[in-house]
C-alpha cells in the first residue's frame, strides 16, 4: 500500500490557495483514477484506488496544515505502514513558483505540516515532493502569503502544470520507486 498526503487547510476560504497545492495534486490524482467517493477517517479525507498493482490513499488531513501529523501517525498506526510508504506533497516557499522538488528524507525545510509530521511519525525518512510557491514580496508576511492565492499570469500558468507534473511524480514513485521519480521530478528543466 502506498500513501499519498496533500498538506492544505480545509474550508472553501482556502481552496486555490498557494497552502493548498497539496490538496490540489491529490484532486488532479483522483480525477485521473476515478475516484469520486472521500470517506472521512483519521481526521482526514480518504480515497482509495488501485494502481501499478499498488492499493493507494490519497489522503487530505483535516486538521489544518500545522497538526497534519496527528493525522497522518494515526494512519500509519493503523495500516502498520513504513514511513517510506507515505509520499507527502505540499507547497514551498523556498522554489519558485511551479518548481517540484523530491526527496526521501531531510528536514521539513520550513514547512510546519511536514515538520509536524516528521514528528508524529519520529523519523525525517518521509518522502516528499515540494511545489514551490516562491518567495513573498519584502515585507509581507509569509503567513498571508501562502493563505494567498496566485495572481500574476505566469503563476496561473506554471501552477496547473506543476501540480500535473506532480502527480506525475506521485505516479511514477508508486510504479517505478523513489529513485526513478526523482529523477523524473528533479530533472533540470530544458
């Protein structure tokens, strides 16, 4: 069994927001496989669908971004999964925009959904794949900055791409392996 985690808040006041790419990768996942029923378990929404011979989640904690962890442990708990099982997708402040970075493990990077599920889960050997959302303007907050939504023409643009090169991504890390969609995901681009 595979798990994929897209970080967001929940809420209509948050959907499209540059917090909520995550969210956005598991939609375009779900489209793609035919999943139209999310149950709600773990405190959070669930889908299930077959793929590569692989049963998969996608799974949309509930809880707001900075508690994904107690979500998410709750569920590894549960299925009795390796970390190394769970692929999470959320946004970075650190790329710019339309970026994707994927790793095995590090450090959440400044990212405190995954920092809180690095916790949760006591180990940084999680997966996961970074969209980057760019940098703030000088001077405004990074909180009202990712709450945001994209503006500029070039962001409405590069976002739909990258959040379908990400499931992209998420694919081929289900199918081939981590190594394989990295190297898919973190190709240069030319």
């Amino acid at each position: 069994m595979k798990v994929v985690v897209g970080l967001g808040n929940p809420g209509k006041e948050y959907e499209r927001t540059r917090h909520n790419v995550g969210f956005d990768v598991l939609s375009q996942l779900a489209d793609w496989h035919g999943v139209g029923c999310f149950k709600s378990q773990f405190e959070a929404l669930v889908g299930e669908f077959s793929f590569a011979g692989d049963k998969v989640l996608l799974v949309a904690p509930q809880t707001y971004m900075n508690l994904s962890g107690r979500s998410i442990a709750a569920l590894v708990k549960f299925f009795k999964l390796p970390a190394t099982d769970v692929m999470v997708v959320c946004d970075d402040m650190n790329l710019p925009v339309g970026r994707l970075r994927m790793r095995g493990s590090g450090s959440a990077g400044g990212q405190k959904g995954l920092q809180d599920i690095i916790q949760k889960l006591s180990t940084q050997d999680v997966p996961r794949l970074r969209i980057g959302v760019g940098r703030p303007p000088a001077g405004f907050p990074a909180a009202d900055y990712v709450l945001g939504r994209f503006r500029s023409k070039k962001d409405l643009e590069l976002i739909p791409q990258a959040v379908e090169a990400a499931a992209k991504g998420v694919e081929c890390w289900i199918q081939d392996g981590l190594e394989m969609a990295m190297n898919q995901v973190n190709a240069p681009e030319g």
